[in-house]
C-alpha cells in the first residue's frame, strides 16, 4: 500500500508498518464514500461507531466502548474541546473538505496527552492537493445526491499558487429533508441546513520552511428536541431551534 500515516503517529511511516491500531480513510475513499455525515465515513472501522440515533446533531463518537472526553478529536492539529450532553458532536468541519481522516485506537493515543480510547485526527485539504499539472491553479466542484433524505451536496473549491505563495478558497452548502426509516416512517427533527467556508494561505520560502494560515467556517441550523437522540416531547423533550456557528 502507498498509505503514508504521519498524524496519528507523529511520524511519517507506510500503513504496513505501523504497528498500533491505526485506521486511515484516504481523499479517494472519502470521495467514493460521499459522506452526509461522520457516521458514513467511519462506519466500516473496527471499533469505531457513532451512537445516539440518526439525527446528525445527536451523533456521538465511541472508540473501543468509550466515548466523551474518552476521545480526542484534532482537526488540523487543532483539538477540540466541545463536549455538550446529548449533543456533543465535535466534526465542525464540512466532509467535502477532508483529505484524509486518520484514527488511533487505545493506549497509543497518550501519544496527545490524554483520550484513553483513542484520537481522531482530521486533516483538511491543501492548496497544493487540487493544483493541475501546471502547477498554476485548480478547481474542483462536487454534486450529490442523498435519496434518503433528499438532501443535495454541493462544494466548490478553487485554488492557485505562484510557487512560493499558495491560495486556497472553497464553499459547500448542504439541505436536506427528515430522514426516512428502514419502516418508510421519516424520522420527525431529523432535518438540518449547513453551510462551510474554508481558506488557506501558505508561504513556502524554502524547502525547510512552510508558513500556514488557515480559516474553517461552519454552521448549521436544525429544528428539533432539546435532546436530539430521543423523540419530542412537549413537557420532557421540547422543540428547539439550534444554530451551531463555529470559526
């Protein structure tokens, strides 16, 4: 395999030879798989699932059983630190954005301090991942479509580099209806609008040296329980509308 885990290990080394229990999911596989959410792009990892229902807000990562502060979450090197009940999903980052997602199950994640379970470590694209064979510049658009839910994907991100100087700039916009069940029954609260912004600058004055600036918007709104892993219940569950806005 041409797999090069680096993040998870803090070492760049092949898949192959990476002794702990590192799991890697490629641009390629991200791609293929066309997530709408976290749950469909780590589902075919060992121990690794995503519990609390299929609302995208009720999400909640385990690792090896565990969960919560159990697990660390890093996008970009940056670590997360929002945990929040029932509705602590950490993935403020837009899927279509990703370049590779790389997860480090048990006692090897001490390598970042903490998060006995393990380490999820996502990495968004770079400037130099979409240029085309001149070097100059890219482009790259991507539509989907969800038939469950009959929500539409979309994302465009363009990017340039004079050299030593690259730019990267991209958007995505995603909306959906109530998902169905396996029943045919639409799962009430179930629907979400999100949008994603990100930017990248990056100075490369030599091949020692690379200075990065980097900007990830997200934001979501959804109308639904206060509890988004159970149904609405006026007295114990009420509706709320929630808008997550994260810079």
């Amino acid at each position: 395999t041409d797999t090069i885990v680096e993040v998870a290990t803090r070492s760049e080394e092949e898949m192959e030879d990476v002794i702990p229990a590192v799991g890697v999911i490629t641009e390629q596989e991200i791609a293929r798989i066309a997530p709408l959410s976290f749950d469909d792009l780590i589902r075919t990892q060992p121990n690794v699932e995503t519990v609390g229902g299929p609302r995208y807000l009720g999400e909640q990562l385990v690792i090896r059983g565990e969960g919560g502060n159990a697990v660390t979450v890093r996008i970009d090197d940056a670590r997360q630190n929002f945990v929040s009940g029932h509705a602590g999903q950490r993935f403020f980052v837009e899927t279509d954005f990703l370049k590779q997602v790389e997860i480090l199950r048990g006692a090897g994640s001490f390598l970042y301090g903490s998060g006995s379970a393990g380490v999820v470590n996502l990495s968004t694209l770079d400037p130099e991942d979409l240029l085309n064979e001149s070097g100059a510049m890219g482009l790259r658009v991507r539509n989907s479509y969800n038939t469950n839910s009959e929500e539409w994907a979309n994302s465009v991100i363009g990017t340039a580099s004079s050299g030593k100087v690259s730019l990267m700039l991209g958007a995505s916009d995603r909306d959906g209806n109530n998902i169905t069940l396996a029943d045919g029954v639409q799962l009430p609260n179930s629907a979400i609008e999100r949008e994603g912004r990100i930017g990248k600058f990056v100075w490369t004055p030599n091949d020692a040296n690379r200075f990065e600036v980097g900007m990830n918007y997200y934001t979501s709104e959804d109308q639904g329980a206060a509890n988004p892993q159970g149904n609405v219940d006026l007295q114990g569950n009420p509706t709320v509308g929630r808008t997550i806005d994260y810079i």
